[in-house]
C-alpha cells in the first residue's frame, strides 16, 4: 500500500464537496474544515449535467450492434441494459449520477412471459377479429376503427409499463424512483381524449397532452415523495396554436381562391375513358402552386411539431415540483432538430449512398454478378448487415447521446436541498422487465 | 489508511460524510456522528466496472441500496488488492435458473403451438373469407417480386420486356378462352388469369387472386395443347381451393411471429421477407390431391383428354434430376408417377382442348417480330 494516494484532508474534503454541493445536510454536524463552505441558502439552484464520452458510447453501440446481430437479436436485452447504464451513470443531477440497477436477466424473462403469454393469445385473437369483421358490411369499418383504437391503447399499456420498470430501476443518493398508477387508467384517459381529439381535427391534442403529462408526474414518486404538477391545459394549447393554425388558414385560403378549379378535380375523379385528359392536364397545371404550397407545409408540420413538443417538454418541467424542489428546462428545439438533421445526414452519407451504391452495382452490372458468381447474393447480404450495424451506431451516438446530453444540460434544480433527505420508498417493484414494451418496440433504448 | 467518502443509507437521501478504513476482514465506514457501519469482505461490491471517471461508487452486495462515493479513482487498485472479488458480476443465469426455465419453457410450448396448431387454422379461415381484392393485390405484389427475383437469377435486367401477350391481343383471347372452359362449374368470385413470363425455367404456379403463372421455359417442354390444358387445370384446381392464399396467410402469420423473436414487430422486415417466403413455400400433399381431382373433373367435364398431359408428368418424373431446381409452388412432393397414373386412369375426354391455331399462337406467345417490338 506504498502507493497510496497522499492528501491532506482539508483537500480531501474539497474534492467531496466538489461532487456533492451540499454535503451537511441538516442535522449532521460540520467539523472546521467543511465549515468553510457555508450551506446552500434555499433558494438556490443547481444543475443537472451529462459527463458522457462519445468515445466510450460509439464502443458500446458498436459492440451491442454486432453482438446482436450475430446472435440473432437475443443480444439485445444486454445491448439496451449496457446502454441504459452508460446514459444513467453519466447523467449529473446535482453532481450525483443516476443508477440504473436493471439486468438484462430481467428483460429476458419479461420477453419469455409475452412470448409464454401473449403470442397464442394474440394468434386467436386476430383470427376471431378477422372472421367477426368478415360478416355484415356495415360492422366493418366500426371493427376496424375498434381494432385500431385496441391496439393504440396496448401500445400505451406497455409504454406505461415500460416506464414503471425503468424507474424502479433507477436509483440517485441509494433512493429509488417508482412510477405508481394504473397502466389500464392510463390507457383510458389517452383513448378517451385521443378520441376527442380526432373529433376536434387536432384542437383538443393538448388536452390529451395534458391529461398523460399529469398523471405520469403526479403518479411519479422519489423515494415515498410524489412529484406534483402544476401545469394547466390551457398553458399547452397555448403553445398547441402555433401549429394548428397556420396549415388551417392557409389551406382555408386555397380552397377559397382555388374554389372552383378543386371542384372541377373531384368531378373528374373516378376518371373514365371518354373524358379527355387535357383538361386533368390543365386543372392541375392551374394548381401547380396549390400542390406546392401543401407540399412545403408537408415539410414544415413536423418541424412545427418539435418545436412544439420541446416547448411542451420545458413547461412541463417547469411546472413540476418534488418536495418543495423545482426546475427549471430551457431545452431548445433548435438542438433537437439539428441533432435530428447531422444524423440525417450522417445516414445519408454512410449508409443511404453505399446502399444505393450497392444496390445500383447488382442492378447495372451482369459483369460484376458473373464475377463474383454464386458469392453476390452473400456480399448483399453482408452490405445489408455492415450498413445495420452502421446505421444503429450512428442512431445512438449522435442522435440519442446529442439529444439527451442537450436536454439534461439545460435542466437545473431550484432549491436543491429540499431532495437532501427523502426517504425510500417501501412498495415492491415490478419483477421482470418491459417484455410487453419490448415486444410491441416501444422506446427508442 | 482513510479514504474520504460520501456514504448514503440506502433509507434516505441524505448525503453522510464518512471516512473508509480497509480490513482483510471487511470495509469499516466511519459516519461523522461516530456511527461505524461495516461490510464484509466479500460484500464491497463495485457499482460500475472500475475506469478512470470519477467518482466512482460501491454498493454492498447486489441487492443493498447502501452506496459508498468516492472521489478519487485512484483508490480502485487499493480496494481490487483488499478485495478480490470485489470486481466479480453477480451470477444472474443461476439466480434465475427457475424463471428462465420455467417460462423459457412455457414460451417455447407456446410458440410450437402457435406456429403448428392456431397459425394454420387460422390461415386456413382468414384465407377462406379474405376479400377478393386483397388476393388479387397480394398476388400481384407477389407476382412481381417473384419474377423480380427470378429475373435477377437468369440476369435478366428489364423486367418490363418479360410478360408475353399484351392484353387484348388474339393469343390472349386464346388464354382467356382455355381458362374459361377449365373454371368450376358455379363461381362467381374468381378470375383467373394467366401471364405468361418470358424466362427459361420449366415451371408454372398459381398466385394468390388467381394468377396462373407459365414460364417460357415450360410452353417450350409442351408438345401438346392437352399438356398445357392438364397443367392450367391443376393450377386452376389451387386457385379454386384458395391453397396459394392459404400458403401466404400462414407465412405472413409465421413471419410476424419470427420478427417477434427476433425484435423487429414493426414487421418491416416480415413483410420484405413474404414474397421470397411464398417462393419457397410449397403446396402439402393435400392439397395437390386436391388440386389433380379438380383438375381431372374439369376436364372430363368439358371432354378434354388428360392422356397428354399424364404423358408429360410422366417425362417430368423421367427428369427428376431437374426438379430440385423447379419452384416449390409447383414442386410438388408427389410428383411421381402416382400423377401420372391419376391422369391416365380418371381420364374420360377424348377432344384437343383448342384448335392448332390457337396453340401455334400460345407457343409462339413469347416470340417477338420487329413490328411487335415497334409497336410496343
């Protein structure tokens, strides 16, 4: 033990004070050296920070991409376990990192249960509906808008489902997070005003926002403390206009001006033979501007839409509390969207060109197929594979690590001290993983 | 030695200051409040893999919520040399030995079952009652990917150039007419129809929606048109028993089952994978029963003599060597002289199923003069 590190103790101290801002909390008595730092008064913040190396991640990605194809995506289980440590550990909240203390052991047999379960279950299932949808013609599409409606509240099941497990795996000063509530309520209250909000043609989405956003916060524990939310419908709707409106007015717009010519399109659908096809040719001419100004708000909704939702997302934090405990989000849509845009790109580059490059040289070239004789369709399939195994690597180097290192260095904590002693949670934990969630692919990790 | 330390109980999340001292024996944690709390030796257990990134923590055993942070990774080396096993993984495959037996097992049940017994009852009644519309997109999708894919193997590049018989024309008409005669006696649904691929191989297959297929390569085998009347028989026989249909249901039902295991339900690549899953698939015996007695019915009926054709079965026996090669749909197991004898036996017409011209026109359907090429 010749080697070990020699320090004093007053300089010791400071590097624990430099993880732990607060480290007298109430009722522990200071010795003269930590008395030098006076306690945080209330009201102070302190943020959350994100220490991930894109180094290490790219080495995880590219081992997990590789280890599950060549096990035939059994490997999976462990490839998202070790990502979720890497993004869990290298999240900061008030210098302390995240735990997460799942195995993949645990999403294993969550997937073994659905596979046990559910995939008999599911067979009949889509048998009966089939055979049921097959008699009166008027029953139809009311089974239909039915099935679709069944399988949109199965997918927020297992997104709340998901979540519960991956909070109860997660841990910050040894206490653990525990999402309480009812999947089944929480899947009523989407279906519910996801139903109102196809009624509304889109008015009433941030009610819908709004009703999940609630109960997942005020349902979200830390240690036996709730979180509370304070955010109104309203204050989404707000934000919700910007995106509604304009594609409303300026298709209103259209139809007024182009009244007359759009009529005359539909008249002349079904076509049938004896009309002439000059005159499609010169209504669509006519609305050339039309179909370009619907294909330029085709490319912007979704920006719109991010725009929207990170709007979303800060107030939400900003709204919620924990034990006299706030935050404060200033996440911005910019970031996202230039994330989502360089992994575009990056996509493009690295795997769309040599894909198509690929695909051209088989199509094109007899040459090259009698060249490489029976070993072509081989080398595709490999080209196939190396191009997965990029395209995941890329996906969750820059796009996952870009967004989450943006939106978890922009969130701070108002009054942190107030989280300095929460008591842990007593309610048991859910056994196995998100097998249902994993089963129906919910959740980008 | 001391190392300094934060140290949280597991039961708040308060932050406690504390100082470490290392025995053989066990880690003794030292509170400011004169608490001592110790862990055994073979209990200090690393949160993380040991790395240079500070700090780094430990937990007690794998199922203690106490944490132990410490801020200088230097101290990692010391603790591996008090400790050895402190770097060690929980053994979680013999932990839960039980559990990945006992539903490993349920679920493999449970998929044996669901691929043998509900998938193809299923496909069976989903087949049965599928809109016609539906089966005629199915096939035609199928239709298209299938001599894709073949196009592909005989390096044929223009896919386009390789359906003989424009529609319309008077060889067409011919088709239309031998189809006509060889449909079952009451149906108002399906409406067969055959195209005619400008490829080498010897073959022929029916498609979900009532495509029959014929290859080049197989008009060239035929020698007489009650050859490729029996042929067009059997294949109508699988389109009126909906066989193709069912084969495709039961693969699309085994595909989405496959990419369940596998991790891929958005069906992307289940359903990329149908058309070659349809291409490798085959019709079971029973069906092919099926389809020879219907085939040998129409035939009768309309006086056709299925003698030619029971001849050509024959030669194809003679050439098993080439069968491996022929596709499955068409492949079929019993393709012996079992169908031979069938034809042979059960045949009652003794009419040509078309006029010479009409067959001259069928075998010449792929042949091309400069003005058909001009024209097209």
């Amino acid at each position: 033990m010749d080697k070990k590190p020699r320090r004093s103790l007053v300089t010791m101290r400071h590097d624990l004070e430099d993880f732990t801002d607060n480290p007298r909390a109430p009722g522990v008595s200071g010795t003269a050296a930590s008395a030098e730092k006076t306690a945080a008064p209330s009201g102070d913040t302190a943020a959350f920070s994100f220490s991930g190396k894109r180094g290490a991640l790219f080495k995880i990605a590219l081992m997990n991409a590789l280890l599950t194809i060549l096990t035939l995506g059994i490997y999976r289980f462990w490839a998202k376990t070790r990502i979720r440590r890497f993004f869990w550990s290298n999240i900061r909240i008030h210098k302390e990192p995240l735990e997460y203390t799942g195995t993949a052991m645990e999403l294993l047999i969550g997937f073994l249960v659905v596979l046990a379960i559910l995939v008999p279950l599911f067979a009949v299932y889509e048998g009966a509906l089939f055979l049921v949808s097959r008699s009166p013609d008027g029953f139809q599409i009311g089974l239909q808008v039915l099935y679709a409606f069944a399988l949109l509240g199965f997918f927020q099941y297992a997104f709340y489902r998901m979540w519960r497990y991956r909070f109860s795996r997660t841990t910050w000063r040894g206490v653990r997070f525990s999402q309480a509530g009812s999947a089944w309520k929480y899947m009523g209250l989407t279906l519910a005003w996801l139903l109102i909000t196809v009624g509304t043609l889109g008015l009433a989405y941030p009610w819908l926002r709004h009703a999940q956003w609630k109960y997942r916060i005020e349902h979200l524990h830390y240690g036996q403390q709730p979180f509370a939310y304070g955010g109104t419908a309203l204050d989404l709707a707000k934000r919700w206009v910007f995106v509604i409106v304009p594609p409303i007015v300026i298709l209103t717009i259209i139809a007024l001006i182009e009244y007359e010519t759009l009529m005359a399109l539909v008249e002349y659908f079904p076509p049938n033979p004896e009309q002439n096809f000059d005159q499609l040719q010169s209504i669509t001419g006519q609305l050339a501007w039309v179909f370009a100004t619907i294909g330029l708000l085709y490319l912007t909704i979704p920006v719109l839409y991010i725009w929207y939702r990170v709007r979303e997302l800060n107030f939400v934090v900003n709204q919620s509390g924990l034990a006299g405990a706030g935050f404060r989000a200033r996440i911005r849509s910019s970031a996202i969207i230039g994330w989502i845009v360089v992994t575009g790109a990056t996509l493009f580059i690295f795997v769309g060109i040599p894909g198509g490059f690929i695909a051209l040289a088989f199509e094109n070239s007899p040459a090259l197929q009698d060249l490489l004789g029976s070993w072509s369709i081989g080398l595709i399939i490999l080209g196939f594979l190396a191009l997965m195994v990029i395209s995941s690597v890329v996906v969750t180097v820059i796009l996952s690590n870009g967004i989450i290192r943006h939106i978890f260095s922009n969130i701070s904590i108002i009054n942190p001290a107030a989280l300095a002693s929460v008591t842990q949670a007593t309610a048991t934990k859910p056994e196995f993983g998100e097998g249902l969630a994993d089963a129906l692919d919910v959740g980008a990790f | 030695m001391m190392i300094p330390a934060l140290y949280y109980d597991g039961r708040t999340s308060q932050a406690h200051v504390a100082q470490l001292s290392l025995q053989n024996t066990g880690l003794t944690v030292q509170l400011e409040d004169g608490r001592k709390i110790i862990w055994g030796a073979e209990e200090v257990k690393f949160v993380e893999p040991p790395t240079a990134t500070t700090p780094f923590r430990l937990r007690q055993g794998f199922n203690g919520a106490e944490r132990l942070v410490i801020a200088d990774s230097s101290w990692q080396k010391i603790l591996i040399g008090y400790y050895p096993l402190i770097t060690q993984p929980d053994n979680l495959w013999s932990k839960n030995a039980k559990r990945l037996f006992g539903w490993g097992g349920a679920a493999v049940i449970s998929l044996v079952f669901t691929v043998l017994v509900a998938v193809p009852l299923i496909a069976r009644q989903v087949a049965e009652n599928l809109p016609l519309a539906v089966e005629q997109q199915i096939g035609q999708q199928a239709f298209e990917h299938i001599v894709k894919t073949l196009a592909f193997i005989e390096q044929r590049t223009s896919e386009n150039n390789l359906i003989c018989g424009a529609s319309g024309t008077k060889v067409d008409q011919h088709l239309a007419k031998l189809i006509h005669r060889l449909l079952p006696a009451q149906t108002a649904t399906i409406k067969p129809l055959i195209k005619v691929v400008d490829l080498k191989m010897d073959n022929a297959f029916a498609l979900p929606g009532g495509h029959i297929v014929l290859f080049r390569g197989l008009l060239e085998k035929l020698q007489d048109p009650n050859e490729l009347a029996g042929i067009v028989a059997h294949e109508l026989g699988h389109v009126a028993y909906r066989h193709s249909t069912k084969v495709f249901v039961e693969q699309l039902g085994t595909s989405v089952l496959i990419g369940l295991l596998f991790g891929d339900v958005t069906g992307g690549a289940a359903v990329a994978g149908l058309g070659q899953a349809l291409l490798n698939s085959s019709h079971t015996r029973e069906a092919e029963r099926e389809a020879d007695t219907y085939a040998i019915e129409v035939l009768n009926r309309e006086n056709i003599s299925a003698l030619p054709a029971a001849r050509f079965f024959q030669r194809l026996f003679e050439d098993q060597g080439r069968l491996e090669k022929r596709l499955s749909l068409l492949n079929t197991h019993p393709m012996s002289d079992d169908r031979a004898d069938f034809f042979q036996a059960n045949s009652t017409g003794t009419s040509p199923a078309m006029s010479d011209d009409a067959w001259i026109a069928i075998k010449n359907i792929c042949a091309r003069s400069p003005i058909d090429d001009f024209t097209q």
